[in-house]
C-alpha cells in the first residue's frame, strides 16, 4: 500500500484531469475524540467515488449524500471558494455521525481544485520532496512551495497551509520469513521497502511482491538508499560481517530509526564491536536499537514481525517507549 496522501491526490488529478468534478476534504480541526486526525485527507467524485478518510465511514456517507450524484442521491457539487463544516456538533449529530462521545470535527471542502497544481504537487511527492500547500480561503487559489521540515497542518482565517511529504521508506538488511512478514506489514502501513542481501541462496526463495531488490554489500546499499528522516534501516542478518558496517552508515544518516535483530547479549556484543574497531562511543550509538521490537512474548517470525514494526511505527508517531532495563523486567516478570 502506497502513502494515503499520495493516493488520494493522484487519484484526484486523474478525476480533474479527466473534467470530472470533485472536492477535496481536509479535517482541519478537532475536538475531543476524533476518528482521524487533523491533516487527513478525501476526495469525493460527482460520481460518489471516494479515496481517503476524514471518519469512520457516517461522514463520508453525508458528504456522499450532499456533494454527488451517487445511489440516486439528489446531492449537487457547487462551485466557488472552500467551505468549513462541522461535524458533531450535538450529541444527537456525534451518534448520528459516529464521532466518539464528545467528538466534533472541522473540514475544509475545496470545489474542483486545480488539475494543473495537483499534478505539479503529486509530481514533487513522487519526486520524494517535502511540499507545502497553501489554500487561500477567500478563493481557493493554491501555492505550493518545497518545504524545509515536516510541519502540522495550519489555518487561520485567511488561509489553509498543509504539508506533504513522500511516503516512508525501509531498507531491510537480509532476506528470509521475518523480512518478508515484515516487509509485507510495511507496505501495508504505507512504506516504500527495500530488500539488500548480497547472498543469492537467500534470495531466492524471497516471494513478497513490490519490494525493491538490492545485491550490493549492505553498507554501499544504505548509501545508495540515502536515508532521511522518514526512512528506516532494519537488520536481520544476524551476521556482523553484513550487518556492522550497514548500521554505522544508516547512523549517520538521518533515518528516524536503526536497529538490528538479536538478542540482548548479541546486542551489546554488538555495540562492544563497534566501540573497539570502529572508533564509536556510548554517544554515538545511542541511537541504535537492539534488541528492537516491542515486547509482546514473541517467538515466531510473524509475531516478531509484528512486534518490531509496532516499535518502528511507534517511534514514527512520537510514542515514548519503555527503557530497555523496562522491557527486562517485563520479560523476566513474564517468564517468572
């Protein structure tokens, strides 16, 4: 699965670029418990097609009602400069809408945005550039500028300023069951992955479609993938000849995480070879991972799978994790 925000924007070029109406929503507001967060995007055919989110499906189904042609509804798209709605503003509407209990949302309806700035933007993204888009209130008109850092979402009363980035990336050390369990929970969250294991025995069972395929040595592949701050390096090699000198070049890259499977012995077995032979210290390893995953008992591959992609996407969305002498405790708890 691609990134969400890609999606919904290319989908929305083809449909204007074909002279299909649409309208593009935009959760810009939320209070209390909401079903997706502020920045979340949809677009919405004259047809009643729909791409994206902004709830659990009783929004959608309205707009759908209101601003298409769908099923027989008798909805009309119009025309003109954006429009907020609120959603969920009684109790009466959050049931109605199945918003949680207290929940109210705010979305911006842009009526036919520009096919020609849409391409421009997806374009940029495919490009795997930060882009800022700005929606004047008065008239829809759009800028769209390369932006130096990610950013929340903006409003204010003149205008909408929301940032896309490309999608995120993984580059998996190593083939074999758990990169490809992992590999597959990956896409499906929305990132690039990529596959490097120099060795052709490891390869060739490797069957996970619409991952990329790299033969070089580990660290010349983490090079050539140039790691930024949506991207992360996993390795699962097991082997230091592979996995060493791989993790030294993602660490100085700005990769939001580094990490390579193994036990906690062979973790800081790990962290003691590279202190001795390769010059690194306490400081600058400590942003390597190892053990990595979340503790959740696991033993299998698909389960270790699961609960290192929950570490990855937990690191991703800013979550504080449990201190490793934390997770220590939880395991010798759980074994006792």
């Amino acid at each position: 699965m691609e990134n969400l925000d890609v999606m919904v924007l290319r989908t929305l070029r083809d449909w204007r670029l074909a002279g299909r109406r649409a309208l593009l929503t935009t959760v810009v507001r939320t209070w209390g418990s909401s079903p997706r967060p502020i920045g979340s995007i949809m677009a919405l055919a004259e047809d009643g097609a729909v791409v994206g989110s902004v709830s659990g499906g009783c929004i959608e189904d309205d707009l759908i009602a209101r601003y298409s042609r769908a099923h027989g509804a008798v909805g009309e798209m119009p025309s003109g400069p954006p429009a907020l709605v609120k959603y969920g503003i009684t109790a009466d509407e959050a049931h109605r809408f199945g918003l949680p209990c207290g929940g109210t949302l705010e979305l911006l309806l842009e009526y036919d945005p520009d096919a020609a700035s849409l391409a421009t933007l997806v374009e940029a993204l495919e490009q795997g550039r930060l882009m800022q888009r700005t929606v004047s209130l008065a008239d829809g008109a759009v800028r769209l500028a390369e932006a130096g850092a990610p950013a929340e979402l903006a409003v204010n009363d003149t205008e909408l300023v929301n940032t896309f980035g490309p999608e995120y990336r993984m580059l998996l050390i190593g083939a074999g069951q758990l990169a490809e369990y992992l590999s597959t929970m990956a896409k499906f969250s929305g990132f690039a992955v990529t596959l490097c294991d120099p060795r052709a025995e490891y390869r060739t069972a490797w069957s996970t479609p619409g991952v990329a395929i790299s033969t070089e040595m580990p660290d010349d592949a983490v090079l050539a993938f140039k790691p930024d701050r949506r991207s992360c390096v996993v390795a699962l090699t097991h082997d230091p000849k592979l996995d060493d000198l791989a993790l030294l070049e993602a660490l100085q890259s700005e990769a939001f995480y580094v990490g390579a499977i193994g036990s906690r012995r062979n973790a800081q077995a790990r962290r003691e070879r590279m202190i001795e032979h390769f010059d690194q210290t306490e400081s600058s390893l400590a942003r390597l991972r190892g053990p990595i995953g979340i503790y959740i008992g696991s033993k299998t591959p698909p389960e270790i799978a699961v609960s290192v992609m929950a570490e990855i996407l937990a690191v991703k969305n800013g979550v504080t994790l449990p201190r490793e002498t934390e997770v220590a405790v939880a395991k010798e708890a759980a074994s006792g």
